[in-house]
C-alpha cells in the first residue's frame, strides 16, 4: 500500500517538513493544522506527482510568496502551473495563516 493522505495536527514542535517528502509519490492529500513553529514546505513538495490538495490552518510561519503566486521563479509548484492550474484560498489575520490549495485540470 501506498501513502495517499498525510494529516498532521497539534504538532507544537514541528519546524519543518522533511525534504524526503518527495519520496511520498502516491501522496494526493497534505493537511497540517495547529503546528504554529511549522516554516514553509520545503520545494521538493512540487515534485509530488499526485498531489491534488494542500491545506494549512494555523500555521503562522509556514506562509510562502508561492501560495499566492505559483509562477515565481522559485516557486516549487513552477512546474505544475504550466501543467495544470491551482485553485487557491489563502488568508491571514491575527498573525495566523490559513491556505487551501487544489489542483483541477
């Protein structure tokens, strides 16, 4: 069996998510929520073939220019923009950030 839906909640020390995560190919959904130490995922995340949905929830630190604006050259999801476009629902208040990205054809 393979890895399809990741879910990751009150995770308080959690900083970051590890680079291997591109070893996760059958991964289609990431959900993180309440990890408020969590910086940005890290670029390997546009190498996931599969990946359909990202969701974050109160995580502060993990905001990225890429969420908003997947074309920037550094942009991990640069290379899914030109295949498919993301959908996104993206907000900030009160210091807490709350991003939904989705895949459609």
């Amino acid at each position: 069996l393979s890895l399809q839906a990741l879910s990751i909640y009150n995770c308080e020390g959690l900083k970051e998510i590890p680079e291997w995560i591109d070893n996760l190919t059958s991964l289609e959904s990431l959900r993180i929520e309440y990890c408020p130490k969590l910086m940005p995922l890290p670029k390997q995340i546009g190498n996931l073939p599969n990946l359909e949905t990202i969701y974050i929830l109160e995580c502060p630190g993990a905001f990225a220019e890429w969420w908003e604006d997947p074309t920037i050259p550094d942009s991990p999801l640069k290379h899914v923009a030109a295949e498919m476009r993301w959908e996104s629902s993206c907000s900030s208040s009160r210091g807490d950030f709350y991003c939904h990205k989705s895949r459609k054809a």
